[in-house]
C-alpha cells in the first residue's frame, strides 16, 4: 500500500521579482547587439526537415 505524500516546502520557490525593474520591460538595451542578432537570423539557412514515413 502505497501512503501520499505530503508537498514539500523545499520545492517552491522563494523568488521575488524585484518591481524596480518595470522599467526595462520595454526598453532595449542592447540595440548594437539586437541589430546583429536579427541581420544573422535573417541570413541564416536553416537545416532541412527530414520526413520519416
């Protein structure tokens, strides 16, 4: 017979989101490095799907 157990504490997590940080939400912050980002996605090939049957 199995017996259930009881939830654990330890696995929640005690994590706060600082509110100070509302600001950044929509900012960007790296435009340098977004730019790079997208011309690289844009450019890049992606692998071709192989189909199983």
């Amino acid at each position: 017979m199995r017996t259930i157990q009881k939830p654990n504490s330890r696995n929640r997590s005690d994590v706060q989101i600082d509110p100070t940080l509302e600001e950044y939400r929509d900012k960007i912050l790296f435009p340098e490095k977004l730019k790079k980002a997208n011309e690289l996605l844009k450019n890049t090939k992606l692998p071709s799907r192989k189909r199983s049957n």
